[in-house]
C-alpha cells in the first residue's frame, strides 16, 4: 500500500495532541479506513483510526516520561476491546518506562499517575463510547445454536456421548465462534471473542451443559445433553444440575473458613520477609534452573545471569526463548545475600519488585497474593462446572514398570504384562484399604456391588522372584483425592483363586491366571477438589523435612530447591492456579531456619545451615508477636520458655505486644 499524509501516521507525532484534537481524527477518516503508524521500534502497523485513538489515551505516560520508546506493542493493533486490553497494553508501557528510568522513577509517583490514566479511560469510555454499547437478546442465541456448524459439532457429540466427546466438542465450538466469517455481527459472537465472556460459559449456552459432579465431587455418570441455550428438559438433568448451586453453598461456609485459615496463617508466617533492599546484593548463589516451555509464565520477571553475568528477564521474549531447553542461574530470594536481613533485593525479586510499593512488606504480598487465587478457586466451585472433567493420574517411571492407564479409558488400570516374566507374581492389598474384601467374596452375585464400597486403594504392592531372589516393589494406584478400587474382573480372579494373609498388614493375591488385558483397578469419575488441593498445597509448603514431599531434599543444595519449587509450582499450576515462582520461593524461604535442634529458628544467614521446618513450629519459636497474633496466646503467656528464649526475630506484631523493645533484640537477629 502507498504511503500518503492521509494514511501514514507517525505515533510520536501524536503525543502532542490534546483530548479533543485526537477525537477530531475520527472525523477524517472512515471507520474501516486503514491508516498506517509507525513506530519508534521500527514497526509500520497497520490498523484504524479508532483504535489509535483509544490507545492514545495510554500514551499519557509517554508524555510525562518522553524518553520511554513508543512502541507497536503499546497500541491495540488489530484486536478489540475486551477487560483485559487496557492492563496488557498498560503493562508493555510500563515495563518499557522502568527499564528506561531505572533508578530515576518514584514508583509511588507512577502507580498515582497510573491511576489518574484509568481514571481517564473511564470517563472516555462513559461519556464517548457509551452510544457504541450493544445488548444481547434472544436472537444472538438462537442464531449461534441452530446454525449448520454448530449443528453439526453437537450432533457429533450426541452420536456417541461421553467425557471425551464432550471435551471435543468444547474445543470445536470456540474455534467456530473465532471464524471471520461466522456471523460477525452477532453480539454474542463477539463477547465470547474478544474474552468478555468465558469460554467455559458459552459451551454452556451454545454446546452442552456437559457433565456435573456432586457435593463430593464425584461425576454423575450421564450427562446433561441439552445446553441452557435450548433449555433442560428431562427431570435427571434439573436434578443433577441443581448439585452445582449445592456446592456453591456448601463452598461457602466450612471450606472458605478453611481457606482463610490457611491464608491468616501463612501471612504471618511470610512477614518476616520485611524489606526489599533496592539495587543487586552482588550474590554469586543462583539456582540452576533448567527453563522449559511454559517457564515464561512460570518465572516471569524473574533475572537470571548471563554467561557475561549480565542480568537478562524472564519473559515472553526472545531471550528466554532461545534459552528453553538450557539451564540458567536464576536470581532467586532464596539465594539473596540479604535473606537473613529480613529482605530481597531488587535483582533477587526480579521485576515483581516494581509491583509493591515503598514501605509495602513483600512476605506479606507473597502470601495473600497464593491465597487470594486458592480462596478465588474454592469460591468458583460452581462455575468450574462448566469445565467439568476428569483428569489423568500422573504415574512416575518406577509405577509405570508395573501398571499403565487404560488406552481407551483413563480412569482404568492395567497390571503390565511384562510382570509376568517372573515367577511367582503376587499383589499386596492393605487390609485397611480392603475392608469390605471378605463381605464381598461372600455375595452371590458380584455384579450387583459397587466396587467403590469395596476398596479404596492408593499404593499397592508387587511381590516376585527374579534369580532366586525374592523382590517386593510398589506401584502407585490414584491420584489426587482419587483411591482407585479393584474391578469387577480382578474381584472375580480373587474369588477364584483366593488370597492369603501372612502379614497382618496387607493381604496376597496371585496373578497366576489372570488375564492381563482386563483392568485390574478403576479410578472413581471424581472431579478435582479444590479444598483437597487447598489441604494438600498448604501440607506441601508448610511441612517439616520429615514430609513426603521434602523428604531427602537439602535445602542448602540449589539442585534441590529447583525440585521443590518446580514440584510444587507444577502442582499448583495443573490445578488451574497460577502463582510466580518469585512468591513460592518467598515462602519457602519464610519456613526455613538455621537449627531446629538448637532452637534457632531464625531465617538462615548463610548457604550451609537450613533446615525445613513446620509451620507450627516456626509460628511460636520464630516471633513473640507472631505467635500472639495467631492463636493460643494464654499458652504462649504461660509458657516460661517464651521469656527466655534468644535469638527472636523481629515481626511486624512485636509493636503491638512488646513496649519499647530492647535494641539488642534486633541486634541479635541481624548476627
């Protein structure tokens, strides 16, 4: 396309502009009119005239910091207007507007003005877009659900219903909604495009209400074919979808007290970490952290060094992309020379740093930041629902030598034929997980049973000789807040070839005979729950060393830090809760102290004498006013150890319990 004054526009040119000569531009071109603005990165963009009015108000900042680059990445470009446009746009500014200031910015003074610019954006939203505003109606429904390519998905679906069949449906109907050329003019089209409505809900409206899960959350066998687009017709489906608003209630009550408990607690136990210390500690610790794809979010803002010790950011750039697959020596407030100060520096924090104000206690951001999006997750039990699926167990390479999943179906589990190259192959059944083994071996007819009712296993184990020599090994059965139960089928090779008991804690059955292509074991159609994932986080990061999850794991060894944050990230992260490896480190690093032998438990001041420990250990023995803050504050009163022990740390509470403190109280801290 030819350049001319009528259409080439240079984005710097702009800034001058005041409010009523930029909206004076609307009038000079038509709305589809493509203009042509170029950019101080070199980019020539193509777009309207509209949307670079509306991204002119963004560049206020440019204004008030000109040597901040004007970029294409902070106009709208081509996309529309959707809640998330104004923060992504507002974001690529500000991270270009530090980097150029560095050092020279009162982040105070731009989180004001920042303010000011959305205040701005509102009252041009109000008082110039609102004749732009379109409702919905009946007909924008109707139109999407009886159209042919809709049609069509659904009748796919309804073919053959089932789990994955319905997930494959909520995969063709976005994809439909995203096509150009699929009524584009249609409101409810272009909420669900541009984001301002999720997609989970209009599968809902338009494909099908899909599968729900009770109070337990475990899944209703048949799903609910119909969408609330067309109506629910039969009386099954009223009565298992009104199981979601159940949930919702009992959601409420009981596990958002838990949640916030967890959140009260893990607050006070991240205060210590008081300070950011500003600039690099000139640390020569890093973590070697090996970047995979996904990492970008995982560690976004986040420094690593460079093999010029340079510091580069983590992020959706290409730096960090053509460092996926390489390891990185990744800053990281564990590794912070001035951790045992109370504080991080910058360089440490990573970017996040700029996020919380001057005077702002970053233990305390890391914390309420994990549970505000647990507490959020809880609070959505109704409306993930609409997402409603069951997901595979992750089995590990010493379980996958002995089971597998099922091909067809995941949620059954097979004995590997390979196990039966060795002699005498039996499998090991704790009694506590078979209580209802024998009542069941006595019922006529063991089709008539559920087999949910008759074991709940979790592990089992695998005994064999190999050589003459007798090897027991372990295989793992379930998943999250999910025992699996024996089949049917593998009930019945018990019934024919029994089982016996030489130890009082499992009991033996042998696999000679059975048929290696039936499941042996069946996972229950049981939805995650996000109390139970809630429970499990919270025993992740507040245990001691003696816990499963950080059993074995040398906190003074980099190798083992990067284990568990990337466990316990990865474990967050597949339950659909995102969270900075930045304040999962802050935590970690808020439960480790120097010697719980020698009751010290003071944050480690050095890379040789960390020790995990619980939280409840580190809520009494850590802070006095911490631990009067939290609960049981007569046993703390009473208890003589509480006068004489050394070595406290300071906390955030001490003011509000502890007159004039000694000054060498704080002095001993800092040793």
């Amino acid at each position: 396309m030819s350049k001319s004054k009528s259409n080439f526009i240079i984005a710097r040119n702009l800034l001058q502009l005041k409010e009523d000569q930029i909206w004076e531009l609307e009038y000079l071109y038509e709305p589809t009119e493509t203009v042509v603005v170029a950019f101080d990165d070199g980019v020539e963009m193509e777009t309207d005239i509209r949307r670079t009015i509306i991204s002119w108000y963004l560049w206020k900042l440019h204004r008030l910091y000109p040597e901040t680059p004007l970029t294409s990445k902070h106009h709208l470009g081509s996309t529309d207007l959707s809640s998330k446009t104004f923060i992504k746009l507002e974001s690529a500014i500000c991270k270009n507007l530090i980097e150029m200031y560095w050092g020279r910015v009162d982040l105070q003074e731009l989180a004001r003005q920042i303010y000011e610019l959305n205040t701005d954006i509102h009252n041009m939203v109000v008082s110039k877009l609102s004749a732009y505003v379109e409702t919905l109606d009946a007909t924008d429904i109707v139109s999407i659900i009886y159209h042919p390519s809709v049609q069509e998905a659904r009748a796919e679906m309804l073919a053959a219903p089932s789990p994955n069949s319905i997930a494959k449906l909520y995969e063709k109907i976005p994809a439909i909604l995203k096509d150009p050329e699929f009524l584009p003019y249609n409101s409810l089209k272009q909420t669900a495009v541009t984001g301002n409505a999720s997609v989970a809900q209009i599968n809902q409206i338009i494909a099908t209400v899909g599968l729900r899960t009770d109070i337990n959350s475990y899944m209703f066998p048949k799903p609910v074919l119909d969408s609330f687009g067309t109506g629910i017709k039969r009386l099954h489906d009223f009565m298992i979808e009104s199981r979601s608003a159940s949930k919702s209630l009992m959601f409420q009550k009981d596990p958002i007290r838990d949640t916030e408990y967890f959140n009260r607690r893990l607050q006070i136990l991240c205060q210590p970490i008081r300070y950011i210390f500003k600039g690099d500690c000139g640390t020569s610790n890093t973590l070697p952290w090996k970047l995979q794809v996904g990492d970008d979010v995982a560690l976004d803002g986040s420094y690593y060094e460079d093999e010029d010790g340079i510091l580069q950011v983590i992020g959706k750039n290409d730096h960090t992309r053509k460092m996926i697959g390489k390891v990185i020596r990744l800053r990281n407030p564990l590794t912070c020379a001035h951790r045992h100060l109370g504080g991080i520096c910058e360089a440490c924090m990573g970017q996040l740093s700029y996020t919380i104000p001057a005077g702002t206690n970053p233990g305390h951001v890391a914390a309420y930041t994990m549970g505000e999006k647990i507490t959020q997750a809880v609070l959505s039990v109704k409306h993930l629902d609409g997402s409603t699926e069951i997901r595979e167990i992750s089995l590990d390479a010493g379980d996958r030598k002995y089971v597998s999943l099922d091909k067809a179906r995941s949620e059954l589990i097979k004995i590997n034929e390979s196990v039966n190259k060795y002699e005498d192959v039996t499998i090991l059944l704790p009694v506590e997980a078979v209580t209802n083994l024998a009542q069941a071996m006595s019922t006529t007819n063991l089709r008539e049973l559920s087999i949910f009712k008759v074991s709940h296993l979790s592990k089992v184990g695998i005994k064999y000789t190999d050589d003459d020599e007798e090897i027991m090994d372990f295989a793992t059965v379930s998943g999250p807040s999910r025992p699996s139960s024996l089949t049917l089928d593998f009930l019945e090779h018990i019934r024919k070839v029994g089982y016996s008991q030489e130890n009082p804690k499992h009991i033996e059955v042998s696999l000679k005979g059975w048929d290696f292509n039936k499941p042996a074991f069946q996972l229950p159609q049981k939805q995650i729950n996000m109390l139970d994932f809630m429970k499990q986080f919270s025993s992740m990061l507040e245990s001691d060393g003696n816990s499963s999850i950080k059993k074995g794991l040398d906190p003074n060894n980099p190798e083992d830090l990067v284990a568990f944050l990337r466990t316990i990230y990865e474990y967050s992260h597949s339950h659909n809760v995102h969270i900075n490896v930045t304040y999962l480190s802050i935590a970690t690093l808020a439960l480790l102290v120097r010697s719980v032998e020698d009751n010290d438990f003071r944050i480690p001041s050095d890379y040789s004498n960390a020790e995990f420990a619980s939280s409840s250990s580190i809520m009494h023995q850590r802070s006095i006013g911490a631990a009067l803050a939290f609960e049981e504050q007569g046993n703390v009163i009473l208890n003589s150890k509480s006068y004489l022990k050394e070595h406290r740390v300071p906390h955030p509470m001490d003011a509000m319990f502890i007159n004039q403190p000694d000054e060498q109280y704080f002095k001993k801290w800092g040793k």
